[in-house]
C-alpha cells in the first residue's frame, strides 16, 4: 500500500468529489451542439463550478493557504507559502467538442518548491499523482518515464506551435496536464510548449521528475509565460538538440 501525506489524500478526495460534476456536465455536451448557443457558455458556468467545489474542499481542511487559479487569479490567505495551483478543467476545447480527453490538475507549492501533484482523468478514471522525493503513481501503480534512446522510435507532445516547429514524431492532444502525465507514465517520451501557464504544468513537472524524467527549471518564467521542454532522461538532450530555436 502507497503511504501518502494528509495534503495529497485531501487533493485527491477534492478532485473525485469535483469530477461528478464534470462528468454530468459533460454528458450535456452533445445536446448542446446542437443548439443555436453552443455549448461555450455552459463550459465556461462547468469549469468555474469546479473550481469552487476545489477551492472549497482544499480549504476545508488547510484554510490558511493561498490559491493560484486559472479561473480566479491569485487568492491570498494567511499562509501565503503554502500555495493550490489548480486547474478545474485542463483541456476545456476537447470538453466544449465531446472529445473525452481532459483533466483536473492540482498542485501543491511551498515557497518555490512543488511538494505535490495530481492530474485527475474523471472519463478514464485515470488518477495520476506525485509527492516530492515519493515517487509517481497511476492509480497506485508506480509510474517510470521510457527508456527509449532513438528519436525516431520516441512520441512527443506539444501545442499547434510546436507540432509546427520539428519533424519529431508529434501529437497535439489539446490537454498539457495530461501530456505531461503520459510522459511520465512512458505512453509519451517528452512534452514542450512556450507561453504555458503554471496551473497547466505545475502538476506535471513534478509527476515526470518523479518518475525519472527530466523538466527544466520553471521557476525561471512568469507564471503565465513559461517555456516548458520535459522528457525521459534518456532522450532529454537529444529532445533538446532538436529543439534549438525554440
């Protein structure tokens, strides 16, 4: 049995109490594409309402500690060390279109550190998770970044920008938590966008070193301006190499 801290078990119970309304939300989807209003409004009322259902189960237990949200901003509490770094839906378009491949992302950072991190798949019911020097987990089975060394049998991920920029074997899923967290789990052998936000990756960077991979130093960017480039160890430099001008 994993051990893990009280702080990674209450980030876990916040993200499985706030799926319920993500999954029932997104079974409406499909009738909403068929309406003359879409369905933008309706994600937009979804992504907000599980960002409070997270804000209020984080809080319940550790009510001094600040937020990062993509939807609020910054919320600062008493404890302004202690820092959620929450994501309520990450991959909102695949939501707005029915296409089942998206994430809640929680992090948690104390000073600059990421202590731990969570990325939550509610329709696969894939819950990945990371504590600082504890490893990373799918579902309670230990997660290891690939070992390939050839670039040419490695699959990476990126956003529009960056399928552009190479000619690395490249997908463009739509979901940065959940690239980076097939990174970790070897499906993917390295993950790279410009221009990211914290609550995306914050999550990630941390499941991937934890599972043997290499990420760069993110505390170097603004939180809404961040060059991410992660990767198995073994195919790190070379990604790199690759990616020069990037």
């Amino acid at each position: 049995m994993i051990s893990i801290s009280a702080n990674l078990n209450i980030m876990i119970k916040a993200a499985e109490k706030a799926s319920k309304s993500i999954i029932r939300d997104f079974g409406e989807i499909e009738k909403l594409q068929v309406s003359k209003k879409g369905p933008r409004d309706f994600v937009t009322k979804t992504d907000r309402h599980v960002e409070k259902i997270l804000i209020e189960e984080l809080s319940k237990t550790k009510k001094n500690y600040s937020f990062l949200t993509e939807e609020t901003g910054v919320i600062k509490n008493k404890d302004k060390e202690n820092i959620w770094i929450i994501d309520p839906i990450d991959g909102t378009t695949n939501f707005l279109h029915g296409i089942p491949h998206f994430a809640i992302s929680i992090a948690l950072k104390s000073r600059d550190e990421l202590l731990s991190g969570l990325i939550f798949d509610p329709i696969k019911d894939e819950m990945f998770f990371a504590e600082k020097n504890k490893g990373a987990f799918l579902n309670n089975q230990r997660l290891r970044a690939s070992n390939k060394n050839s670039l040419e049998e490695c699959l990476f991920s990126s956003n529009i920008e960056g399928v552009k920029f190479c000619n690395l074997n490249m997908r463009c899923s739509g979901s940065a938590a959940l690239d980076l967290a097939y990174v970790a789990s070897g499906r993917l052998d390295g993950y790279f966008q410009n221009k990211i936000n914290l609550w995306d990756v914050a999550a990630g960077a941390l499941m991937i070193k934890e599972a043997g991979g290499i990420v760069n130093d993110i505390n170097e960017f603004d939180i809404n301006n961040i060059n991410i480039k992660a990767s198995s160890a073994a195919i790190y430099d070379k990604m790199l190499k690759n990616l020069d001008n990037f």
